[in-house]
C-alpha cells in the first residue's frame, strides 16, 4: 500500500464526519425561568478534539458571555467524557473522544438573565431572543478553521402557542404553535450565528414594500398586544425607508430581510446587526410612543444599512475565518461611523425624520465632538483600535477625558458627511457619496455573502469616483488632535454650528439641558454629577464626578432648578450657589447664560445638506 493512499484511508473517517452536519437541539420551554437548553450531535473521530465557544462575534465588537454558559457535560456512546478548559484560553475546551465514537453528544445551558453589557437579560415569561452562538461550541482546529464550511442542521422547541421570526428557513410551518420541535434547515455555522430569532406569546409580522424584491418584513415580539399596534403611517415610512435603501445601494445581498424586533420592558436593550435580519431590543412602547418613535427613528434603518456596510462589506481586519482569531477593529470608523451617517439620511429621506429633527442630531452630535476634551491625546483611530476597552465605558467619570467605545459614531458620522460634501464640492454636484456606495457596497445581487476591503481598496474605490488624495484626507481625520473635529462636512455643505440660549425642538423632545455646553457638567435629573469638562466653570469650581448636588440657590434641586439658575446669573455678578451631599458648598462663577447647539444656515453657499436628504 502507497504512502499516498494510506493517508487518503486515515483521512476518511475524519472527512466524512465533516460532510455530516452538527444537529443543534434548542429548548426555550424554561426561558421564564432565564435559561435555554441545547444538546448537540456533533459528528466526531477518535482522538484528542477541541471544543470551542464562539468568542468573537462580528458584530458585537467585545468577547462573548462565556460567564452565561453552565451545565456543560459531554458524552460517547452513552458514556461521560471528561473536558478540561484551556487554562490560556478559556473558550477552549479538551477531550478525548474514545475508539468506536463517531459522534458525541454536548449538552449545555445559558442563563439570560443580565450579567451587563450584552451578556443576557434576553427573556422574560411572555418573550425570547435567541442567539444562537450562545448555546453552541463547534470542532476548533486551529486559526484555520472555518466556520462558513462546518454545517450545523438547528431545530428548536418554544413554549405552547409562542410563534418565531428568523431569517432561517424552517423546514415546514406544521410546528408553529404546537408542543413540537421546529426543524430548520441546514446552514453553515457562519450562517446560524448570522441569523437571531426571536419568539414570543404576542406577536406580529407585517409584509414591507411589496413591490420590492426579496421581500422584507417587520416581525415583533411585545409584552402586550397593544405594543404590536403600529400605525400605519409608521409603516409606510418603514416601507420608504426600504425603497430608499434600495436606490442608495442599487442592490441586495440578502435573499429576504426581517426587523426582528422586541418590545419589552422586562429585558435589557441592546441592538446588533446581521446580514438578512436586524436585532433590535427596545422599550415596550417603542414603535407606538411617539416621541420615541421620533427620538430613536434612526436605530433601525442604521442596522439595515449594516446588510450592506459591515456584513457584505467589512474591513479586512473584521472579517475573520472563525470566532475565535481576535478581531482587529481598527476599521470601526467605516463599519460604524459610515452606517451612522447613512442610517441617519436614510431616515430623512424615507420621511422618518424631518429636515428640522435632521438637523437637530446633526447639530448635537457636532457640538457633542467639539467639546471632547480627550481629542487632545487619543485620536478617533485609537478609539477603534481600543474599542473593546472602552465599549462599556460609556457615560463614566471623565468619560470626556477618556472617550468612549462609541466616538465612532458621532465623530465617525462628521468624517463621511465630510466625505459626501467634498465628494459633491470637487465635482460641481455631478457626484456624491451615493455613487460610490453603489459600486463599493452595491454591485450584483449577490445573496448573503461577505467581501472584505483594506484602507487601500477603500481610497482607490473613492478615487474611482471622484479623485483625490483620499488617504491623505481620511489619515488627517482619523488621527487629528484638533479641539472643534472635523467639521468641514458641515462648513462645506453651507451650515456652520451655533449656540443659542433658548433649545432647539430636537434638544426640547430629547430632555436636554445641555449644561455640558454652559457650566461643563453633565448630571442626571437626581443631581448626581457624571462627568465634568476640562476647564470649564464647573470644573474651575470644584465639581468632581460622582457628587450629588442637593440645592440650587437654596431651591431643592432639579433640571430645571440648574437651568433657570443659569438663566438668572446672565444678569447677575453673583455666583451660583450649589449644596451638595456630604460635601461643602460651591459657588460656579459662570454668567453667559445657556449654550444650545443648532446648524446656522450660511447665506450665499450651495445648500449641501438639504440635497444630501432628499428622497430619491
């Protein structure tokens, strides 16, 4: 016997347990009491195996709950095999499966209640989001692995009379709302992880823009069947919203799409996206309160935009053959800051927005840039690069100082509005920004597939279009130091930023005081002190993170206590008084009166902004 063909034999055994796929058994019936069950059958040959827990999610830009898993136990032919964690990666686990084991069989819980930051708080007694990543571990073989070549055949049991939404394509309907299991499909574990489900007792699903191909719906879940009452002027500007990012990209990468979203005050909000379906976990009164409806009506067209911008296109250093080589996000800037700026138009343009409530969050999101005093040493890059540090530093002491896991959105938005104006400047308004994303991001219709890019690709694209030295103008934004940030989207497109002492109605609707903007603080309605700017009056005054101020002037403390102050010391040489709890008084020394954020239109410019949102 050759050598050749003594390798091909030793070979079989593994190569056909390969070809077979993973069943992956899911049973939600506990989800009430904050824990799924999953047993695997995974196709196996004898000798040492690692198991691996999905780590790296491309879209959730930190490491999975891995705390969350428990009941772990692994057995071969009805027998118990021991599993010793990897003591250097704790998303690792050893066995050794036995001679005459062609499969073995994995058994493991996930408790959803919250453990922070996106770790759970995913059921409740009436609702369910379904991760899958969460209740499975996959053969690992190395760096090499690759997840869009492992199969997995998923099915699922729900409790009596839940129904579902996912982007998976169960085998039949027979089983929605019976005590049997629902068989879905056969899809690469890329996929599966790829494709959330929700499920829930009250439920609702509504076709969207019916004269596009593939199809898109909106499917929820809620705490209560008035939550599923969306009025149908919402869903006409869902219905638009849909056209319009049809023309933008001039194509779809996906074979149907679902907002899957779940309207809940019972589980912790959270937000991801996915290639063929959205994720969003919202308050109950979501889509029926109006004011919230308004507030947050750019959440879901900017995880639509995802399909197009951070799963069909993502930067090279996101796109990974498995879930457990690190991800580098040096690229977030463009997988985040580009589908913010497009979520946010796209909501203009399908009617989501007006042009007034546009130009509020645009206005606020560039005062906010402006006064990060932490651009002084930690350019935006760093920002990306430093993501998975600073994603749940959110809104902390001296959160100004140390920038946050998300100043690539804010700041991320400026840059490619920057982008578009110049776009539209350099070629007498011949071209825009939409042109390049129809060659870049568009293209055919190419079904769920991801095609990463370099910097490099991503500068010729854009050169393509319209040319200039486009690595020169991005390297100088994304590693500036500059105290106002870059703002030339907005000077270029015929606007500048403004302060007034009265709000606009985006700051009115949004509860805004802007007190960062006037006395340097920022602090909820209770008093409480979250962060404080570099050098400004309350910082010059003594205030520190964390104090509690209990009076204003000798008036109990609130919101509009600290505003009307502000008010009065405009026509005053006295001080502002403030008590605080266990602390002595301080006195802020500031009288120039409220600071609001709006766009002030520049007379004699061309109107940059106003064709940026205009339906298409």
């Amino acid at each position: 016997m050759s050598l050749r063909t003594s390798l091909i034999i030793l070979l079989l055994p593994l190569s056909a347990a390969a070809a077979e796929p993973i069943q992956l058994a899911v049973d939600m019936r506990d989800v009430p009491r904050k824990i799924i069950h999953a047993t695997l059958t995974i196709p196996v040959r004898p000798g040492p195996l690692t198991l691996a827990y999905p780590k790296w999610m491309p879209n959730a830009h930190e490491v999975a709950p891995i705390a969350q898993q428990v009941g772990l136990t692994i057995s071969a032919n009805g027998k118990r095999l021991a599993w010793r964690r990897d003591p250097l990666d704790l998303y690792a686990y050893r066995i050794t499966v036995p001679n005459g084991a062609h499969s073995i069989e994995v058994r493991t819980d996930f408790i959803t209640a919250s453990a922070g930051g996106t770790a759970g708080g995913s059921t409740s007694d009436k609702l369910a989001v379904l991760s899958w990543n969460d209740v499975l571990l996959y053969p690992y073989a190395g760096p090499a692995t690759r997840v869009d070549r492992i199969k997995v055949t998923p099915s699922l049991l729900l409790p009596t009379e839940w129904r579902h939404a996912s982007s998976l394509h169960p085998v039949d309907n027979a089983a929605v709302g019976t005590a049997g299991p629902i068989a879905f499909q056969t899809v690469s574990l890329e996929q599966l992880v790829d494709s959330p489900l929700i499920a829930g007792r009250y439920f609702r699903e509504i076709p969207l823009a019916l004269g596009i191909t593939p199809p898109h719906y909106l499917d929820m879940v809620a705490d209560a069947p008035e939550n599923l009452e969306v009025n149908q002027a919402y869903i006409d500007k869902l219905s638009e919203l849909i056209s319009q990012s049809s023309k933008m990209f001039r194509s779809h990468h996906y074979d149907a799409f679902r907002m899957l979203v779940t309207l809940s005050d019972e589980i912790e909000g959270y937000a991801a996206d996915h290639h063929q379906s959205l994720d969003n976990r919202r308050p109950a009164r979501f889509l029926t309160d109006e004011g919230m409806m308004s507030r947050y009506a750019n959440f879901m067209p900017h995880d639509l935009v995802h399909s197009w911008n951070g799963k069909y296109r993502r930067p090279d250093g996101m796109t990974t053959p498995n879930f457990q080589v690190p991800v580098d996000n040096s690229g977030l800037w463009a997988y985040e800051g580009l589908t913010e700026y497009l979520g946010a138009v796209l909501t203009a343009r399908a009617g989501l927005w007006n042009r007034e409530q546009y130009f509020g969050m645009l206005g606020a999101s560039a005062a906010l840039v402006s006064h990060r005093s932490g651009r002084q040493w930690r350019d935006l890059q760093d920002t990306a690069v430093a993501a998975l540090a600073l994603w749940d530093k959110g809104g902390g002491a001296y959160d100004n100082w140390r920038r946050n896991g998300f100043e690539f959105y804010g700041e991320g938005t400026l840059i490619w509005l920057d982008v578009d104006v110049t776009m539209r400047n350099r070629s007498d308004g011949r071209k825009s920004l939409d042109d390049f994303l129809a060659m870049f991001n568009g293209g055919d219709n190419l079904g769920a597939q991801v095609k990463p890019y370099s910097f490099t690709q991503l500068v010729a694209a854009l050169n393509s279009v319209v040319p200039n030295d486009w690595a020169s103008f991005l390297n100088e934004r994304l590693h500036s130091h500059s105290g106002d940030g870059p703002m030339g989207g907005i000077t270029g497109s015929g606007y500048r930023l403004v302060y007034r002492d009265r709000p606009s109605d985006w700051s009115k609707s949004n509860g805004s005081k802007a007190f960062e903007y006037s006395i340097g603080l920022n602090i909820s309605g209770a008093g409480v002190v979250g962060d404080v700017l570099p050098d400004s009056a309350g910082a010059k005054a003594g205030f520190v993170p964390g104090m509690s101020i209990t009076a204003v002037n000798g008036q109990p403390y609130s919101n509009d206590v600290m505003q009307e102050a502000i008010r009065d010391a405009k026509t005053s040489i006295a001080a502002i008084e403030v008590s605080l709890r266990a602390a002595a008084p301080l006195r802020l020394d500031y009288h120039d009166g409220e600071r609001f954020p709006v766009l002030e239109r520049v007379p004699g410019t061309p109107d940059r902004l106003s064709e940026i949102l205009q339906a298409r």
